[in-house]
C-alpha cells in the first residue's frame, strides 16, 4: 500500500513511549504519533489515552526521506468530534476580540475600577496591620 501525506488510515498502536505512540498501519508501514498530536487536550500520559493494540485512525503528516511516518490522531478526526468547547476564559478572549472600540472601552473601564478597589483594600489592610487606621 502506498501511504501518501494527508491520508486518512486505520492503525493499530503497537507501542506507547514517554513522547508518543507508535501505529502501525499495514504490514510494512508504521509511523510515530508524537504526543501533541494525540489529543487536543493536554496529554501528561500517552498511556492515559491509548492502548497497545488499540485500533485507531491516524493522519499522515510527513514522510522524511529515510521512512520515518509521522501520524497524527486528533488530525484524523473531523472538527466538530476533536475540537470540544473551548473553556470560557477562550471563549470570552474571543468575544473580545470580535468586539467593536466603545466595548473596550467599557471594558478597560470595568477593569480599573476593579483594580483601583483592589489596590485599595490592600492599603486598608496594610494600614490595619500597621496599625494606622483612625481611631473615631
């Protein structure tokens, strides 16, 4: 079987190391996952996720002139199954961004006032420790 770059393959997960995972995808072809390219979410552990003998689908990345495959996992899957809602910080980062100049603007606002509240109460608490406060 001829593997090309940017082809969909079934594989099956022969080993797993410390960097990734190796597939192998015909009788002559294997090819390294490497652990960034497993899941969209962080991976500590390949372990964690795969399996040897695990069946998966993997997308072929690149072919280097000395036979080495690299595959990738979370490539092969279609958007909208690897791409899970982005947490809400993201989410809100991205609002902003899409926003128009007078929301930044009330935005900024917002946020010196919170800041200058903070700075405040921290005062007044090194104040109280000090023992600088007004006596009424």
């Amino acid at each position: 079987m001829a593997i090309e770059v940017g082809s969909i393959l079934d594989g099956v997960v022969t080993g797993i190391v410390k960097f990734g995972a190796f597939v192998q995808m015909d009788e002559e072809n294997s090819g390294l996952v490497h652990i960034s390219e497993i899941s969209d979410e962080y991976v500590k552990e390949v372990s964690d996720i795969l399996s040897k003998g695990q069946k998966v689908k993997v997308k072929v990345l690149n072919i280097e002139s000395d036979g080495k495959i690299a595959l990738s996992i979370k490539r092969a899957q279609p958007k909208s199954e690897h791409r899970k809602d982005l947490p809400q910080a993201v989410q809100l980062n991205r609002e902003v961004h899409k926003s128009d100049a007078s929301n930044f603007d009330d935005m900024l606002n917002k946020f010196m006032k919170v800041s200058n509240e903070k700075i405040e109460s921290a005062k007044q608490r090194r104040n109280v420790r000090q023992g600088k406060t007004k006596r009424r």
